[in-house]
C-alpha cells in the first residue's frame, strides 16, 4: 500500500482523477496476482484459458525446460514431478525461501513473550519467596525464554510455509487434464499460467514442443461448479 | 595386513603406524605439497615448547597448569576426530567422505598424546590437590573428609590405570580405523566397509565412556571438592565442536596451495559450518544446564566453582567466554550465507579454535588463580607449542596417503553433494 501511494506522489499530476484511481486498481490487481502467482495460484486469461500443460518423460528434461522458459523471461511457471528433482529450484530461479525471516520474527516475538512472562507473573503479579531466590532471575527464566522462542519460531515455520506455498488447495484446474492424474505416478509436468505476461497460447505452446515436451495440452478453467 | 599396505618401522609407528602409500593416490588425491612441509609447524612446536621450558624451571607450578590446558586441547581434537569418523561410518554417511581422511588422520594422534602426557603425570602434585596425602590423614592437621570420601576413586595409581585404558582403547580403536581405511585405498575389499562399521559400534560406546570420564578426570577433578555430572558431556561438546574448526581449515589450507581442488566444495563447507554452529549452541546448552542446576541447587561445594570464576576479575573472562565462545558465533554463523564465505567462514574457525582453547583455560587457570584473574605467558608457549607439534605430526601422516578415501564406495556420492 505504501509504495503505491508513493509512487502516486512522485508521478505527474493526471487531468483526470478517474484515470489514476484505476491504474492504482491495476497496480494493485497485479500485486495481488503476483503475490498468489509465487503461491502457484494463476488466474485464468481469456476465453477461461487457465495455461499450456507440457509433459516431459524425465526429469532430466523437465530440469532443462524449466531452466530455459524461465531464461525466456516465464515467471508464472510451475513444475509437477512425482518426487523432489534436485536442483529444480536452481533451473526454476526461485531463490532462497522467505520463511526463514518469518521463523526469526515468531523466534523473536516467543523470547520477548517469554521475558516479559517470567517477569510479570514472578516479579509483578504474584511474587513469592521460594528458599530466599529473587523474584525474577535470568537463570530459572532462560529455559522458558528458549522454549517459546522455539515454539513460536516453529509454528511459524509452518504458517509462513502454507502461506508462502498456497497449500492446501483442494482445487486446481489442472484437475481437469486426465493425464495429470499420472503425477503422483511416473510423469513430469510443467505448467505455464496464461496470466504470465510473456503467455501466447501458439508460440509459448510451439516453445514447450520444441524444448521436448512429448504432450502439450490446453487447460481451462471452468470453475468449480462442474466437479464431480 | 595385505601386501600392499604395511606396518611401518617401530620409530615411526608413533607418527604412522602404516607404511607411506602415497604412490597409490590416484593424482587428483595425492599430497603435491613439500615432503618437509609438516616441519614448518612442528619448528614452531618445539620453539613453544622450549620457551614452556624455561617455565618450567622458572615456575614450574604455573608450568604445568599452561602444559595441562594446550595438552587436553590436542587431545580434545583427536577425541573430536574419533567421534566424527565413527559416527560418519555408523550412519554410511555420504557427504563427509572426501573429508574423512582429514579427522581419520588426526586420530593416529592418541600415541604421541600418550607420550607428551608425561609432564601433566609428573605435575600431578602441582594439578591436582587431592594428590596431597595429608588431606586423607585422619590425624593430619590439614584433614579435609571431602575429599578423604572421595578417595577411592581420586588417588593416583587409580588415575594412572584410567588414563592408561583411556590411551589403549582410544588407540585400539583408530588404529582399526585408520588402517582399515588406508588399506581400502590400494586393496579394496567389498567387506571393509561393514568392518569399519563394527569397529564404530564398538568404539561409540567405549568412546562415550572414556571420553565422559577423562574429561572428568584431568579437568574436573582440578576442584576436587567440586562435582559437575553433566561434566564430561560438556568436554565432548567442545571437542566436537573444535573438529569441525579444524576440518574446515585443514581443507582450506590443502585446497589454497593447490590439492583437492572441485573435490571439497563450497557444499561441503557449508555442511561443516552447520556442525560447528550446532555444537558451538550444543556447548552452550550443556553448560547453560550445568550452571542453571548449580545456581538453583545452590549447595556449598558446588557453586563454588563459579563463585571463583565470578569475582578477583575473573568474571571479565567468564563474560568473554560466553560472549565469545557462544553470542559471537551464534549471530555469526547463523545465516546461509556465512557458512557459504569461505573467508569469514574460516575466521570463524581460528575464532572457535581460541575459544576452545580458552574454555579450558577458564575451567582450569582459576584453580592456580583464585585470588587474582591473569594470564601468563606460558599458557600462550605451551598452547602453541603442543598444538606445533601436534600438527606436525598430523602432516607428515597426511602427506604419506591419498588425501581422500579414494576407494570408498559412497566416495561418487560426495563428489557429486549438493546442498539445497
């Protein structure tokens, strides 16, 4: 919200104030796209076009495909194989994971909790004396502190985890490919969302045939009325 | 023993027990280094060792204390080396292989840690109170029943046989280890890799043992009133710690004049980092636990061991110690990114090494010093000293074999590691 207010600022002033409103509704729209995008979450383009289904027959060439579309300039790209596929992440170009600065911030907000605990309940709410030790004390409080900082730091871990990998999803549209159903079986499959900038249906589908897809399928979304 | 691979002459068998087969390595593994270059540091040993010397005839007392502290400091890597070579061959690890001739030529150590522990056995007078026979005299003046209760198992000939098990079956054990593993390197044999594992099974548990109770031995009982349980977990976490240092270094060291080089990678480095932030947080729990119990215990005997630590200034070396040995490293090597740069990664293992060796210090030098915090010159000389020749020893082994089990099975599955 922030930076979209600031660049609001900095840019010249326009005559029509509708049209800034709008663009500021589009530059919102697509953060929230990209944001849901890095979670594999694609909204479909035209016509329900949801993206071009490529399967490749090892993951040797899933591994090179991925790496070229996203050399291409792809970003709205995801990959499907039955077992992790080392280097993937590399060939994908998707960085180091955030959910390391969300552990140290659930880390950081346990040992603060946990401070502020042992000296409230022990010092302020309710001091007793117990064989002459102080009210509060560092050393009895050190356990706790550790405690809550790994135990918030971990469930943080795991929250950050779902929401930075859009999991669970009880829906996707790749559902309605038949042969996607072999994903958990032998196939490797790499999906191109219509919603990438750089999609076309014919030459991004002319692209995944000639890095070797042996298949490549049209999905669309129709929504989730229709599943049975 | 096979053809190939033999035993070598008695003198150097304290140094290697195997005859060179440096001929063998294939020529990525081989040693290209000077022959002479383990005489660099053991140059350095001996000027250390000549300067603890003339401590020795001046102030023989504070001699023995700074001869004590740099000795378990070698002997803590070589325990740390043990550890790591048996665990690796427990869990058929294979990352650490290409790195595992390092800590398994650092285990042939025990011998000639066997040998330099002769001044700390004729200190013991100096070292250790509850040598002194008056103490145990019920009709002695200076009768003190503490330690007269613990006199069944602190009296010297007890402590001498201790030390001796320790010694043979630390030996023992590496050298079924080492020579095992060497004897892979020319004469491979599908069932070496299970012996080495059974020796490893075996050796964990004798090793905990004897570990456990050597630390207890020639640290704890410097303050024989006092009594720590958890001590001799404390001595491993630091000597488990302190290998990775060295294995970190030793691979920088090989690598920047030219050896291994795409054999050890960045991959493995950052595996070895892990390691030594996870024991240097490992040593911090252990001793967090020791001190916690003591300060809530609160009995006598007991907390004064820190009581001696926490005034007369020792408390500016008990601050620098946790800071040090646990704050600094903690922010440090925390991030991917740390372990991943070799230089800084490298600062940090010379930093763990000092600290180690200043843990010791600080369990050790307050028991001469109670009453004013200092640090002499010796300790500095006797350090430097015994590690000089430590060290070189451990390079003249290393110089005399391929640098890598070059025949190990899971040897492909370390060249190719990757870390996610």
């Amino acid at each position: 919200m922030g930076t979209v207010q600031s660049t609001q600022s900095s840019r010249p002033r326009s005559n029509n104030p509708l049209t800034s409103i709008s663009t500021d509704a589009a530059m919102l729209n697509q953060l929230a796209r990209d944001v849901k995008a890095s979670m594999s979450i694609y909204d479909a383009g035209e016509d329900q076009v949801y993206g071009l289904l490529a399967e490749f027959a090892h993951p040797g060439e899933l591994l090179h495909a991925a790496e070229a579309i996203h050399e291409a300039g792809f970003r709205h790209f995801d990959t499907h194989s039955p077992f992790p596929i080392h280097g993937m992440d590399k060939a994908m170009g998707l960085g180091n994971s955030l959910v390391g600065w969300i552990t140290l911030g659930g880390g950081i907000t346990g040992l603060s909790l946990a401070t502020l605990m042992q000296w409230w309940m022990g010092a302020v709410d309710y001091p007793i004396n117990i064989s002459g030790k102080p009210f509060f004390a560092i050393e009895p409080s050190i356990p706790i502190m550790f405690e809550l900082t790994v135990l918030l730091a971990s469930l943080a871990t795991a929250a950050g985890m779902f929401a930075l990998n859009g999991l669970p999803r009880p829906y996707n549209p790749l559902f309605y490919s038949k042969n996607f159903a072999r994903v958990t079986d032998d196939a490797f499959f790499l999906h191109i969302a219509a919603s990438d900038r750089k999609f076309d249906q014919e030459t991004t589908a002319q692209m995944l045939q000639e890095l070797g897809a042996s298949n490549v399928e049209t999905i669309h979304d129709h929504g989730e009325e229709d599943q049975d | 023993m096979s053809e190939t691979v033999k035993r070598s002459n008695p003198l150097v068998w304290l140094i290697d027990p195997l005859k060179s087969t440096a001929s063998h390595a294939d020529p990525a593994y081989r040693f290209s280094w000077s022959q002479a270059a383990w005489l660099l540091p053991l140059a350095i040993g001996i000027a250390g060792l000549v300067v603890s010397a003339v401590g020795w005839a001046t102030d023989s007392h504070q001699f023995y204390f700074s001869y004590l502290i740099g000795w378990a400091f070698c002997l803590s890597i070589a325990l740390g080396a043990y550890f790591f070579v048996v665990i690796q061959h427990l869990t058929k690890a294979r990352w650490s292989v290409v790195l595992r001739r390092i800590p398994e030529t650092l285990l042939w150590s025990f011998p000639l840690l066997a040998i330099l522990s002769i001044p700390v056995i004729l200190g013991m007078h100096d070292l250790y109170h509850w040598t002194h026979h008056d103490l145990i005299d019920p009709a002695s003046p200076t009768y003190d029943p503490i330690i007269a209760g613990k006199a069944g198992y602190l009296n010297t000939p007890f402590f001498l046989a201790r030390l001796a098990f320790y010694f043979i079956v630390w030996t023992v054990v590496s050298h079924k280890l080492y020579s095992l593993s060497i004897k892979q390197d020319v004469d491979p044999d599908a069932s070496i890799p299970q012996r080495l594992r059974k020796t490893s099974a075996i050796g964990l548990v004798l090793g905990a043992i004897s570990t456990a109770f050597a630390g207890m031995d020639i640290l704890m009982s410097l303050d024989p009133h006092w009594f720590s349980t958890i001590f001799g977990i404390y001595f491993f976490a630091g000597s488990f710690m302190v290998i990775m240092a060295v294995m970190a270094l030793s691979a920088m060291l090989l690598q920047r004049f030219g050896m291994l080089k795409g054999v050890i990678k960045i991959d493995h480095y950052q595996d070895l980092g892990k390691f030594l932030f996870g024991f240097t947080v490992f040593w911090a729990y252990i001793g967090f636990s020791q001190y916690m119990l003591i300060w809530y215990g609160n009995l006598p005997e007991e907390t004064l061991f820190y009581r001696h630590r926490l005034e007369h200034g020792w408390e500016t070396f008990s601050a620098i110690l946790l800071l040090g040995h646990f704050i600094i490293p903690f922010v440090v090597l925390i991030g991917r990114w740390s372990k991943r740069l070799l230089p800084l990664l490298g600062f940090m293992c010379v930093w763990m090494m000092v600290m180690h060796w200043f843990d010791y210090f600080w369990v050790a030098a307050p028991v001469l010093h109670g009453d004013h915090a200092t640090m002499s010159l010796y300790d500095i000389a006797a350090w430097l000293g015994l590690f000089g020749v430590f060290a070189g020893a451990f390079m003249y082994r290393l110089s005399r074999h391929p640098l890598v089990p070059q025949r190990d099975p899971r040897l492909h599955k370390s060249l190719t590691f990757t870390n996610t």
